[in-house]
C-alpha cells in the first residue's frame, strides 16, 4: 500500500533523508520514531506529495507520489506536523470543504462528514470557528477532515499531541479500529503509543532507519525491556553510544 524506496532530501547543505527505504501492507500500523530533527516529517511529506524527493521513488497504492501525485493524494489522509487548519472555518465546514475537494457530494458528502466527527468526538465543537477551540479540538478538527474520505493509507503525524488521557485513549481506540483496513504511519513522541496502538515500529535518526521491527523486538533492544530505553540507545549521536557500550 506505501512503498519508500531509498528516499534522498537535502535543504541547502543539509541532508535531512539519506536512503530511508520502507514498505508498508494493509492492516499494519506503523509507529515512526526519532528525536526531533531525524527527518520523519520530511519523510511524511515526501510520502504524502507535499515535497519531492531528490532521489528515491514514494508511492502510495501504487501510484507514485511525483508522478501521479492526484491519484496517489486521492488514496492518501494527511494529518500535517501541526495540525493546520483555516481558523474561520468551523470543524465541520473544515471537512466538508476537504470532502468536496475530494469530488462528495449532496447525501454522501454530510454522511461522510458526520461520521468523521463522530469517530473523532468533536460533535460538541463542530460549529464553532476552529481558531476559537483548544489545541486538543483543533488537532482532532484536522484528524477528521484527514479520515472523512475514507482512504487506504494514512499517515498522522502526532495524532494525539495536545489531546488530554481521556481524547488520546479515544483516538488510539479510533487508529486500532480503522487499522485492519487500512496501512497507517503515525509520527509520536508518546512512545507509550508505539506498544499500544502499533504492529511495528522504525526508528530513525539522522536522515537513516536505525531500526525495523515489531514493538517486541523495539522493546528488547532496552537495557530494561522498554522502548523508552530502547530509543535512546537508538538514537544516540555515534561517539556517545559506542562511549556508553
């Protein structure tokens, strides 16, 4: 369903991807994980269609992300580093407007648009202007209109930073339910997510994938068994890890 294939970018004189290669199947959830800086967002927009690789092939049901980046994005829900949203709009004129982007209409575009605030728990801030609400509305405003279509492969970059216990356990609920249909990524640096909502996991640190494997395996890679310890360990510069061995 996703397919990176030794994905290259630099900014200026900064390579932020070196060779990041991964595929992804239905029914696979995939946490993304590495210090700030690693490259996951640059990866996740070259993914998504926002930026174009300098070397490397993206694709996503098939369909590459440069070269047929319509139909690729068509198949594809996007929830940005951020959660940007238009703060006129309310959440449920937010997804309506991405639905009828997307070519909905009449009956099928408000059952859509429903159903997604519903999935998201956003009903009681559905009609009020977004850049009035909480960082937590906000973010689940931009979740909805990334679901509302229904698509084969999502990629959430942290889905649910801002969210209080109770709208994080509701949407790990949410990402458990839609995953047998879907291929998902999600971005976090929640790393009690990784075990909890993930069918595996890759870690990555400067621009490279240090690590590509199952929550488990992430786990006894800690010194203590947990993917806390284990990240850390991961995602130490060279000279620190080979001094702390």
């Amino acid at each position: 369903m996703l397919v990176a294939d030794n994905l290259v970018k630099s900014f200026e004189t900064k390579r932020a991807v070196q060779g990041v290669s991964f595929t992804l199947e239905k029914g696979e959830v995939l946490g993304f994980l590495g210090p700030n800086g690693a490259g996951k967002t640059t990866t996740m927009r070259m993914l998504a269609g926002c930026l174009e690789p300098d070397a490397g092939i993206a694709s996503i049901a098939g369909y590459n992300c440069v070269e047929a980046r319509l139909e690729a994005q068509a198949r594809l829900g996007f929830l940005p580093e951020g959660a940007p949203a238009y703060p006129a709009m309310t959440p449920r004129g937010f997804v309506k407007f991405g639905l009828r982007a997307r070519g909905f209409r009449s009956d099928a575009l408000d059952r859509a648009c429903e159903l997604a605030i519903e999935r998201v728990r956003l009903a009681e801030a559905a009609d009020q202007p977004i850049g009035t609400l909480s960082k937590g509305f906000k973010r689940r405003a931009a979740l909805a209109a990334a679901i509302a279509h229904d698509p084969a492969v999502l990629i959430l970059d942290e889905p649910t930073d801002g969210l209080d216990p109770n709208q994080k356990d509701g949407v790990r609920a949410l990402i458990r339910e839609m995953a047998p249909d879907k291929a998902i990524i999600i971005s976090t640096h929640i790393l009690e997510e990784v075990p909890a909502v993930c069918s595996r996991a890759i870690v990555i640190a400067a621009g490279k994938v240090l690590f590509d494997g199952t929550p488990h395996a992430l786990e006894q890679k800690g010194r203590d068994g947990s993917v806390e310890s284990a990240f850390r360990a991961l995602t130490l510069e060279p000279e620190t890890r080979e001094s702390a061995a």
